[in-house]
C-alpha cells in the first residue's frame, strides 16, 4: 500500500488521476517520466518516488498495463513485510503482472534528442485574422486583410522557438466525410464570407513561397490530418507542438505533444487539459460525444452534463465500455438518458472522434525543414510585390497606403566590440579598457555592425555637436538612476543620429551619487552645459524621443529645458491609437517587427536582481554604454518608420502638431508642479481608519465565531496590503485569508448554500457579487466583509498609499499623466492614480478634502465641463431639440423626461428627471434595457420599453448609432471631431465580443471628442498663463475636470481667461461647433470644500 504519508494526501479521484497520468507515460515510452500532483503541487515520478524511498528505505515500482488503458499497479516498499496490494480503478479489479521500471535514469541519458515538429491548423489562423483586421484591399481590389496577419501571425510563431519541420494544414473546404454521415454536422456556423474565401488560396501560395508544406486533402477536415501527421510524428520519436487554439485536437496532448494557442500564446500540456477536464486527453472524445458539441452542432446525450460524462468515464473507460456495461451505471437517469439516446451517442462519437490514419500525400520525411534565415522582412516583401496595400475610404474616394514594411531581424551574437574615445585620459581609457576585459557580460542583442561610443571628453563631445547639427536632428534618450522613488540622479544621455550608431555621455564615474548632489555637480560640468545649450535648448536641432515628458522632468531638475521635438510614443499613438500599446518594447513588436524579449537589453542583464541589483552608476561600463544607446538607435528607427505614415495622413499630422505633441509640454509642467497635500489630515485620517478596520474586522471575527483582538500592528509597507494578517501565532483565524472566510461561511456557519460555487484550486468563490446576494438574505458577517475590503482598499490605495508618494523635498504628489494609453483619448493616472478617488462616498470626500492649496495666500480653483457629453451628443446626432435647449439654459433631463414620457415640462417630478437623465447619460455608453433596468430599478420590459420611447423622440441619435457602427464595421476604426483616428478591435467578431466593440464605436467619438476639447483648453491655458507671465498653474486634470492652483491676488485675472478658453476650446482652428459649451467655476482652500 501507498505510505501512510503519501497516501493521505491522496482523494480517491487523485488516485484515480495518477493510474491514469501513469498509464499514459507507460505507454509513450520504455524508460518514462510521471508528473503527478501531491498536495498541491506538480513535480516529477522521480522526486515523488524519493518521498516515498526517504520514509521507508527503499522502493521498488512494479506497474503494467490490463484491459486496455487501465493501469495496475504494485508497491513493494522493502522494509516491512509482505507489504503490497492491488491498485483499482472504479468497481472492477484485475490481476497484474510485474514489470520493474529499472535503470531509469541512464535511461533517459542517453536518449538521443528529440527532433520539433510544428503542425498549424491555418483554416482557424487565417479566419481569426480576417475577422480581427480592417478591410484592405489592392489597388486592383483584391482582399488582403487575413493575408497580411495572417503572415504576421505565422512568422511570429516560426520565430519563438527553432522547429526541425513545419507543416500548415488546410480544410480542403469542400464537405468532409462527417457531412455525409450528419447533414447537421456543422450546420449552425454561418457561410464564409466571400472576402474571406479569396483570401485562403494567397495564404496558401504565400506559406509555400516560405518553403513550408501545406497539407490538405478532400473529404477530411484539417484536424483528422494533424491528428494523422501527430501519429506519424510518435512513431519517428518527434517532439510535435500543435499551433491551435480547437478543443478537438486536445485529445492529441500526451507527453510529448503540446498544443500552442495563437490567440494567448500559451502552450497547452496533457497536464493542463488533465487539470481542467479530470480526464486524460484520449478520452475527450469520447467526453464530448457524451456532453455534446454546440460548435459543431452535435446533440450529445441530453441529459448527461459535464459532471457526470466525467464521473462515467472514471467509473468506465469508454463510450463502448460504457455502452456494454450500461446496466451496471448506479444511476438510473444516467442509465436511461443513455438508452434514449444510444444513436444520438455512437453517432456523436463518429463526428467527433479524429481519424488518424489518413493517407497523406506526404509524410514527416517530407517535410522541408524550417530554415534559420527565414525572415519576416523577406516574406513581406513577397506581399509587397505580389500586391500594395491600400486602405481605401470609400465615402472620399481617398487612398491612403497602409502597408507595413519591416526591418530585418536580428539574431542575438554576444556583445564584442565597444568603440573607444581615441582622445580620451589615458586613465580615463584605461579605465574602461580595463572594466571592458573584466566584463563577463553574456547581453547578446546588439549584432556585430553596432557601432556604440563611449564620451568620456569635451573634444569627442565636440565633434559629435558638429555632427548633429549637420544632420538638423538628433535620437536621444536620458539615462536615469532612481536611488529611491524620490530620489532620480541622471547617470547620463544617449544619441543616435542613424541606425546602428550611438553615443553614450556619463555624467558621474562609477559609485553612488544623491540626488541634491548631481544637481550640484552637472551645473558645473562643462559638458553637460554644452549639451544643454548646443543641442537640447537649440531649437534649430529637432530632438527625437520616446516619452518625452519623462525626459523634459528628467532634465528639469539640471535646469534643461528642450526645445522643438517630436516624440514617437505619441506618433505610434496618435497613428494607432487602439491597435497596440506604445512602450518602447510594444513598439518594437509592432512597428519594427522584431521580439522584443529577443532584442532589447533587459535591464536585469545590466543591473542584476534582488540583493544583488546595482544602479545605473555601479554597474559594468560595457553593458551599460550597450544597454543605453540601444534606447537612442531603437528611437531613430521607429522614427523613421512612423514619420513617413504619419505624413501621409495630413489630419492626424494636425492633430498631432496641433494637440497631441504640444500637450506633453502642458502635462510635464502639470506634473512637474505637483499638488500640496494636507499631511497631517492624512495621519489622523489614517488612525481613524486603522480602528474602523480593527472594529469592522471583529465583527467578521465576532459573527465567525472567534475572539475579538485588541489591536492591529502596522509597522512596515509590506503589511498594508494584509492588515489584520500579523496575528498572534495561536490565532486560528485570518480575516485577509479568502479561504478560510469561504470556510467559515459556508461550511462553519453553513449559510448560503446556494452561492456555494469553488475555483478550480478548491477554494469558495468569495466575491463582491457573491457577498452582496448573501447581504441581501440578511447574513451580516457578509455585510461586514464587504465593509472590510472597503476600507482596507480607501486605507492601503488612498490613505496610506497617497503617503508613500509625496515628495519629500517639495510636500506635494506629483502623480503621472499617461497621454498614450486610452481608445479614446482620455487621459489617465498614476503613481498615484488621483482621478479614481471615490467623489460621491463620504470617505472618497474626505480624501479629495487632504488636497489643498499651499498657503494662506493661495486658492484651488477648481472648473467642471457642464454635461459636456450629451452637447457633444446633440451636435454630432444633429438633435435640434437638445441643441436649443443648451443654447437656453434649460434643464436638459427634465426636457427628455417631458418629451419621453409625456409629461408636461412643469409637472416633471424628480423621479422622472432621475430616469430620463440615466437614460440620456446611458445612451451615451450603449447602455442596454438590462443596464437602465438596474440602474432606475424597474425590470427590463419597462426599461426596453423607456429605450425605445427615446429613440422615437430622437430618432437622430438612433441613426448616429447605427451610422457610426456602420462605418466602424467598415473601416476598423472612429473618428473625433478633431480627426482623432481611434481603433477598435473586434468589431468584426461574432458574439459577445462584437457587442461590447459596437458599444465602444459608439461611445468612442463622444467620449474622444470630449478628451480632445479638454486637452485643446489645457494647451491653450498653459500658454496663455505662460505668457501673461502669471503664476497660477493647473495641477490636476480628471475627465471633465481642471483644477488650478491660483494666488489670491490672480483669481479675478485668471477666473476669465479660464472661462473663455475652456468654453471657447470646441472652436479650435476653425472647427464649428454648433452647441455651446458651459464651465462651473468653484473657489476654496482644498480640492473639495468642506460642507
């Protein structure tokens, strides 16, 4: 038997998984490996046998295979006597024989290695791009939307890791044998789009230009030749990797053979499916025939659901061995539902049993084997050639060019030359020639026609300024040594003037520097005031960066301003605002083509991890000058890629030069001022909630059963996230712990047995949703937790974390504005994030109330957009009705609840404005009859029924909707008033998906309009205090929202320029706005007054 202190771990569905998983590893091999998990944990036979070995001496595993795939086996542990027995799966027991696993390990040593073979399903790939990209076309008409991701999407997957052979298989798109043998087999799925039809046979020549074989044969699906191919690919002792993200080739999973999904990227083990269906891989078929497929239109047995389909094929081994022992099923509903449905079972097991044992017109032998210089950049040439790609606005008759021509890639030799000052010191060079020698960097990124320069003097420096300003424009990047979240030393810059050369100038030799310190000692540095009055202040020198605003506050704090730029993060953005992030690594995956894990230098390579991470200043010369001028190369050759698209799309280059490239400038100033905060109302706010924590966490321990604590101990950063989690050691009960809440809920105090659901690692689901519903029957401890997580979220975010960030030097938060982030333009922010703190709580007021004005000579202003939303709304849907009501002044709500609801405008009650205002601002967003039901409170009849009155009233607004997804479905994107282009994936999709993308087209343009306008008044406030030469500053921005830091003796100055400019915002460069826009102006001591 299995010791005492292994087999406890042990469920009897856990024994029954590991005969499995061993029957199966028998099976692959001779000399086998077994993963099993014990106590939650997965590791290797091996080590489990070990466990077993170091409790009882020794161990000998004897296992052989009985009745098909059921494994018996026996275990004799050598030091005590006698001791053995059978091993059974289910009801039945058969005899074993002995087979001893012997001489495992040089075994396995000495096996030669296994060859990778890559099968594609391309049919699924290929459909997924097609509904995932904007309609393209050539100038000649020909579709090739699916052509150009799809490509995309099959190099990506040759490149992220080496295959020995690689084989796309197709449907052969003419009906299979599983038609003939079910006309419904497949008959839900909607027909083909011809669009797409046309696309299958470029994709194919394109794979085969590749020297990749495509497979596919009439009468059979893709699958039954991959499953043929994963068959062929055993027998010759093949690795296989399965690119496909279909259900039905799971049952292929063993060993040996993995599936990659191409959607998420991950890589699906025979554990991964074992964990999710409790079944080994082969018996998925036969699980499905049982549950049924809605896919692909297979009828299952009604009645047998996925519990129990699991539960039979534990007890049974097969549909057959099922169908022949069917009267020994215990249950009597599961007995007959079988007997009902007997045809409707051998027939779903036909379809969806994969066929092996195709003849192939070729074999793994053929298979031309995947060679090393295969590129994107040469594939994408043969589209180029075969085809231009055009994008093609058919309401303008406008042709503008999307296609997407990429660099070459780059493979990864190790680091071996640094180019050296020839006029440095001689100690100087010395220095680094000796660090240089010393180094045993391993970064292997930067290919050998790399040319990175190391200035360590003013005449190297010299030269390189004549050389830049020959040129008009120079790549930089500055190099920043963060000692503490407040402390930035700036170790040095970088420039690149064309791709493949940089220049990296350190400012400080190696050791540590603080940051009042650097100040200090760059004003003086003669070369850092060269730099700064040469080249960053020059404004006839155009100086090109990623995230500029990061590197205006980096040099600000040297006293170095910089002067005409163009920032690539903000290009990719304004360019492709929805398609794919912008950091440095996102556009080097989208717009240079390259694996960014691949080719940029991690800075752990550099600075090392954990204890032993060093700072920009200690680490090795070599990597850092390596590490440092990729980031100016890698700016200069984005730059030259995006610069052109963006030129030929003459309104997203005004709105970049216009709106987008002016704000970095007004958002760097706005962070770089920063927000004074009230400390000492954060202390008391902070022991406030400390005991409301304390009191709220022993009514949970109260209602639980357990002894109230006297006090809470919060000594480090660490333990916000887990307040009451430092307990006395005796302290059985964690209130932070979501399992032993879940324990206690439901299995202690034996309540909500309806809401008794678990994850797949065993624990009660324990959420927000979960709690409400038990509140709601009156289980206060429920309450109480909800109360609880509250709390803790206000104190660790808001109280505690608005702590952590202000700075020490100026007393004041200097949150972060990310201007590249949203599909619609909003801005967003972080460290600390200040636009999500709570404004209708009491506690969010309270916090919102710690943000103050300076001084007693100072006031927060803070000015509101009025229902700036629904005018633009009114503008955009052409709503004559709401336009002339804005223009009057008039209460907007009550007008749509009078005119929706037939009610006269005097007699509209609160009530009906309330509903009528949700519908107006729910209109905005998509909302469904489902939303506005639970938002108003009545059910989703009424709700649907107030929807549609609405639209009757403002049929503009339905058109607006129905216009704009239209365009979007064409097109791919939406655009704002002011041209923004904004992006929305999945508009073409089928289902939920769809659904969500069509309510985002829709709201999209509003809500981007509304971001644009605010931004156009930031820029034009910034200026117009700049050279007015006032000292009020704007210090926050949140949606709608500006909020100034004004002297007293500016208030009535600025109060009117603040007005018209962010009222007059909509009419920017001539732009027509025909609704008008209001502000409301509110002055006090802090961001919210006290009431």
């Amino acid at each position: 038997m299995l010791p005492k202190q292994v087999a406890s771990r042990l469920s009897a569905s856990q024994h029954s998984l590991l005969a499995r998983k061993l029957s199966m590893a028998s099976q692959s091999s001779s000399s086998w490996l077994l993963r099993t998990r014990v106590n939650g944990t997965s590791q290797v036979s091996r080590d489990y046998h070990s466990k077993i070995c170091k409790s009882t001496n020794s161990v000998i595993l004897n296992h052989s295979i009985t009745h098909g795939n059921i494994l018996m086996m026996d275990i004799n542990i050598s030091n005590m006597k006698n001791l053995s027995s059978k091993y059974c799966i289910g009801t039945r027991e058969f005899s074993t024989s002995t087979m001893v696993a012997q001489n495992e390990e040089s075994n396995l040593e000495n096996r030669e290695p296994r060859l990778k073979i890559l099968l594609v399903d391309g049919t699924p790939l290929v459909v997924r791009a097609y509904h995932g990209t904007p309609p393209l076309s050539t100038s000649s008409g020909i579709p090739t939307n699916a052509v150009l991701t799809y490509v995309k999407s099959l190099v990506n997957i040759l490149q992220s890791d080496h295959y020995d052979c690689v084989g796309v298989f197709f449907d052969s798109g003419k009906p299979s044998i599983r038609k003939s043998i079910s006309p419904d087999y497949k008959a839900t799925r909607k027909p083909t789009d011809d669009l797409l039809k046309k696309q299958f046979p470029i994709c194919k020549l394109i794979t085969e230009k590749m020297g990749i074989k495509v497979i596919s044969k009439d009468g059979f699906e893709a699958d039954d030749l991959i499953a043929t191919m994963t068959r062929e690919a055993r027998d010759l002792n093949y690795s296989v990797v399965i690119v496909s993200s279909d259900k039905d080739l799971h049952c292929l999973a063993d060993e040996h053979t993995v599936l990659l999904d191409p959607m998420t990227k991950k890589i699906v083990t025979m554990n991964d499916i074992i964990e999710k269906y409790s079944l080994p891989p082969k018996l998925l078929p036969d699980y499905l025939a049982l549950v049924g497929d809605t896919a692909d239109n297979i009828k299952g047995v009604k009645g047998i659901g996925k519990k129990k389909a699991v539960g039979l094929l534990e007890q049974f081994i097969s549909i057959d061995d099922i169908i022949n022992n069917i009267d020994k099923i215990p249950e009597k509903k599961s007995r007959e539902a079988i007997l009902n449905h007997l045809d409707d079972l051998k027939l779903s097991l036909q379809l969806v049993q994969l066929d092996e044992n195709v003849s192939l017109p070729y074999t793994n032998h053929d298979f031309v084997k995947q060679l090393e210089e295969l590129e994107m950049n040469s594939v994408l040439k043969l589209i180029q050639k075969k085809a231009k790609t055009e994008l093609i606005d058919k309401n303008t008759n406008n042709v503008e060019a999307t296609t997407e021509q990429k660099p070459k890639g780059r493979k990864k030799p190790v680091i071996e030359t640094v180019t050296l000052s020839s006029t440095m010191s001689s100690a100087d060079l010395e220095l680094v020639k000796q660090n240089y020698a010393a180094s045993d960097s391993t970064i292997g990124k930067i290919t050998k026609e790399c040319e990175y320069n190391i200035i360590l003097n003013e005449q190297e420096l010299e030269k390189l300024i004549n050389d830049i300003k020959s040129s008009g424009q120079v790549s930089f990047s500055t190099e920043v040594c963060l000692l503490s979240m407040h402390n930035p030393v700036l170790a040095g810059m970088t420039f690149c003037l064309q791709k493949g050369v940089a220049y990296y100038v350190p400012f400080f030799k190696n050791g540590k520097v603080e940051f009042k310190e650097s100040i200090a000692r760059l004003a003086e540095n003669s070369m850092m005031q060269k730099i700064k009055s040469e080249i960053m202040e020059n404004s006839n020198i155009l100086k090109i960066g990623h995230d500029i605003k990061r590197h205006i506050k980096a040099l600000a704090h040297y006293g170095v301003s910089i002067n005409n730029f163009d920032d690539i993060m903000v290009m990719s953005y304004v360019l492709n605002c929805g398609k794919h992030g912008h950091e440095m690594d996102e556009l080097v995956e989208n717009v240079l083509g390259m694996n960014p894990k691949e080719y940029l230098i991690p800075e752990k390579e550099v600075l090392g991890i954990g204890k032993k991470k060093v700072t920009l200043l200690e680490a090795d010369i070599v990597a850092v000058v390596h590490y440092a001028c990729q980031h100016s190369d890698i700016t200069q050759q984005i730059y030259d890629l995006l610069k052109p698209e963006l030129q030929k799309l003459p309104k997203l280059t005004h709105l970049y030069e216009t709106i987008e490239r002016p704000l970095v400038e007004t958002l760097a100033a706005i962070e770089m001022k920063g927000v004074f905060m009230d400390q000492e109302a954060l202390d008391r706010m902070e022991e406030e909630y400390k005991e409301k924590i304390k009191e709220v966490g022993n009514k949970i321990r109260e209602a639980a059963g357990f002894a109230a604590i006297d006090h809470i101990e919060i000594t480090t950063e660490e333990e916000v996230a887990e307040i009451l989690s430092n307990i006395e050691e005796n302290e059985e009960f964690n209130i932070n712990s979501n399992r032993q809440l879940g324990q206690v809920i439901f299995e202690k105090l034996g309540i909500g047995g309806k809401h008794k659901k678990k994850t797949k690692l065993g624990d009660y689901i324990l959420n927000a949703e979960v709690l409400e519903k038990l509140a709601d029957e009156g289980h206060a401890i429920a309450k109480y937790i909800l109360e609880y997580r509250a709390l803790t979220k206000l104190y660790s975010t808001y109280i505690h974390g608005l702590k952590q960030h202000i700075n020490p030097y100026t007393k004041r938060i200097h949150t972060t504005f990310q201007n590249a982030l949203t599909v619609t333009g909003r801005l967003s922010s972080v460290m600390p994030n200040i636009q999500n703190i709570p404004v209708k709580t009491k506690e969010g007021k309270q916090i919102r109330r710690c943000f103050i004005a300076p001084s007693d000579e100072y006031v927060i202003m803070k000015v509101d957009y009025s229902q700036v939303e629904l005018r633009i709304l009114a503008h955009l849907a052409r709503i004559d009705v709401l336009k002339e009501a804005f223009k009057n002044g008039a209460d907007v709500h009550a007008i749509t609840a009078s005119q929706v609801f037939k009610v006269p405008l005097d007699k509209v009650d609160k009530a009906t404005r309330n509903k009528a205002k949700a519908i107006n601002f729910g209109i905005i967003y998509g909302m469904s009859e489902f939303g506005l039901s639970k938002r108003i409170g009545v059910d989703t009849q009424t709700a649907k029924a107030f929807i549609e009155q609405y639209f009757q009233q403002y049929p503009g607004i339905k058109s607006y909707m129905e216009n704009t997804k239209d365009f979007c479905r064409k097109r791919g994107f939406v655009n704002t008033l002011f041209h923004r282009r904004c992006w929305i994936p999945g508009i073409n999709d089928i289902g939920s998906k769809s659904g969500f993308a069509e309510r985002t087209s829709i709201n999209t343009p509003i809500q981007g309009t509304s971001a644009d306008v605010t931004k156009i008044a930031m820029n034009s406030l910034h200026k117009a205090f700049l050279e007015k030469g006032l000292r009020t500053r704007m210090i926050i921005q949140v949606h709608d929202e500006i909020v100034f830091e004004v002297p007293k003796d500016e208030v009535e100055i600025v109060k009117p320029i603040i007005v018209e400019l962010m009222e007059g915002a909509p009419n920017f460069n001539g732009t027509w706005f025909s609704v008008p826009l209001t502000v409301e102006v509110s002055v006090d001591s802090k961001w919210l007054a006290d009431e």
